[in-house]
C-alpha cells in the first residue's frame, strides 16, 4: 500500500476568498463576526444576491487556485475523482426565487467541473465530520492505488435553516466564539470551501493516519470524559506509531461550547503529560461543519508555511477547569500534528499528519 501526501490545498473563507490572504489576516488583530438572521455569522466575502451564481463564484476562485498551486496538467485533471463532504449541500439555493432542491450529487458534480474534474464524483454527509469522511475515502483510494490523485471538498455555504436549527438548540453564542476560554458560551457557525488534492506523489506533508471513531453518549454532544474522543487520537497515533511524546501540535475540534471543548481537553489531558502545542480556528472562520475538516486543514498548513502556528481566536481567559492553554507563535521544529474533528451523531475522526522531509 502506497503513501498518501497533501499535495495542495486552496480556501475560501470568512478571511478571505483565498488562501494566501486568510493564513496572513490569521495572525492579524481579531474581528467580529458579521450576522445572519440576527446571530453572529463568520461569512466568506463574496457578495452577490443570487445564491447559485454566489457558490459558482466562490468555487471558481479556488479552484483556480488550487490548480494553480498543484501544478497537475490538463488531462490529469480531466480524469480526477472528487469527493465531497457536505452537510446542507446546496439547502440554501431552496431559500430564494429556487425552492426546488437537487440531489446531493447534482451539487458536488457542478463544482467538481468548476474544478475541471471529469473523474467519479462521491458526495458524502456525516454532520461536521463530511470534509474529513470524503478525506478518509480518498485517502484509501489513494492508497490502493486507485488512483494517483483525489480531488477532495468540503462545502459549507450560508443558509438560514442551520443557523436557526444551532439556535433553536441553544448552541450558538451571541457575540463570539471563544474556544477553550473561561467565558466561552456557544459556538459561531460559519461557511467556507476547503480544497485538498491528495497524492501518491511525494510532497511535504505526509498523511500518516487518519482513525474514525463514535461517541454514542449523545446525538449533539460528547459523552463528558471525551473517551471517543481520546480513543480515537490514541487510533491515530498507534497507526501512525507515534508516542504521545513525539506530538508537536494538535489543531482542536474546540469550538467554543462549554461542554464540548471540556470534553475534548479531557480526552487530551488523559493521554498527553504535559499537553503538546494546542490551536483551534473555529474563532476565526466559524464552525464550517460539514466544511471543517479540509478548510481548517487548508488554513493551518497555510499558516505552517509561513512558520508559524496561528493564534487562537477568542482564547483570553485561561480556565482551570479545561487545563489548556492554546498557544501561537514561532512554529519552530513542529513536525507531527493530530488534528480532531466530531460532530452531530457522534461521528469522531483524528487525522495525524507528518512532515516528509
């Protein structure tokens, strides 16, 4: 079985339409978040009144981009599979003058051709953890030798009924999300575009796990001790074989709810002592849910590629009670990462990734 590489990445975000702007405004003075339907809302800055026209635009622009940085030429493109995480898909296209709503698979097929991607198209939806569930998918088809390259997404554009479905559950936070902070009361949603083109080709971040786990205390909720949580970062570092030692970064499901983010840093403090590096980006572009996993990749190798881990939105207040303590800064010899994601339903997944140099 052949390894697996990030060979590009490209986002589209509340921090810009595109990657190179996003990882530099990351480590610039916070910002509040706008609103939709009264509730704080991280959007990406496209404006456009027509829905359809809107997402087109933003998937031209990172497709372009990632094209651009994967340097594939035309033919290998036009045989390329796409896989396509997603939790509303293209719900809020039925918002407008277009009630009507297609097939999850009519959505990822037209932005697979803004992409210029010919090959099988896979759409895939397990609530936050869709962007990383297609990522699993093409990881092994990757692997098997399937294929040489796998177009992977994780959409998430902005539509009133998951904001109001997240409110009417109480889970949102009125002003910001603050993750792992004392004051932290409710999460910001956002929407975003993640790409990440895996390889069999050599490149400098290396896929070296990714392990899948469920958490069946509750359908929105960890169970309290974050044993999913822990046992499924435990998965991905036996697969990888790493000690908990050797862990330099772990990018944080944290999202500022204050059950959550407490389980998941007991699910950390249980397996590291002392706790390695710590960051959590759903301050700064929203919980993208179905988007999470490649968007919130996209942006922390960005970030990694300017040599430095990002700053933490909304983490001020240290809380005893969480025990961590997210830092930035200078990233230094950081070479292996963790990077969690759950979501809704239980769904829990660890990706452990290694520079190849």
């Amino acid at each position: 079985m052949s390894s697996a590489f990030v060979r590009a990445t490209a986002l589209a975000s509340a921090l810009g339409p595109g990657l190179d702007a996003a990882s530099g405004r990351l480590f610039g003075q916070p910002v509040p978040p706008q609103t939709l339907i009264g509730w704080p809302y991280r959007a990406i800055p496209v404006e456009d009144t027509d829905w359809r026209r809107r997402a087109q635009t933003i998937a031209l622009a990172v497709a372009a981009d990632l094209r651009g940085r994967a340097g594939l030429p035309a033919w290998r493109w036009a045989g390329l599979p796409c896989l396509l995480g997603s939790s509303s898909f293209s719900i809020g296209a039925s918002e407008g003058e277009d009630p009507a709503l297609e097939r999850p698979s009519d959505f990822c097929r037209a932005l697979a051709q803004c992409f210029g991607a010919g090959g099988p198209v896979i759409a895939m939806s397990t609530a936050c953890t869709s962007g990383l569930s297609a990522l699993h998918a093409a990881l092994d088809m990757v692997r098997e030798g399937s294929f040489s390259d796998v177009l992977v997404l994780g959409v998430e554009f902005s539509n009133r009924l998951t904001v109001a479905g997240f409110a009417g559950l109480e889970l949102l936070s009125r002003t910001c999300a603050r993750p792992c902070d004392r004051e932290r009361d409710g999460m910001v949603l956002g929407e975003a575009l993640g790409a990440v083109l895996v390889s069999s080709a050599p490149a400098e971040w290396r896929v070296s796990a990714l392990a899948a786990g469920l958490d069946g205390a509750s359908v929105t909720g960890p169970a309290p001790g974050g044993e999913a949580m822990a046992a499924t970062m435990r998965s991905a570092m036996s697969q990888a074989r790493w000690r908990p030692g050797t862990v330099d970064l772990i990018k944080l499901q944290a999202a500022g709810s204050p059950l959550s983010d407490l389980a998941e840093a007991r699910a950390v403090r249980a397996l590291f002592k002392p706790a390695p590096r710590l960051v959590s980006l759903k301050g700064a572009i929203g919980h993208t849910l179905g988007a999470s996993g490649p968007a919130e990749l996209a942006l922390l190798l960005g970030a990694l590629a300017r040599g430095r881990v990002p700053p933490t939105w909304g983490y001020e207040v240290h809380d005893e009670e969480i025990g961590l303590a997210p830092s930035g800064g200078a990233a230094g010899e950081l070479r292996r990462v963790l990077f969690n994601v759950s979501g809704f339903g239980g769904s829990v997944m660890t990706l452990a990734l290694e520079r190849s140099g």
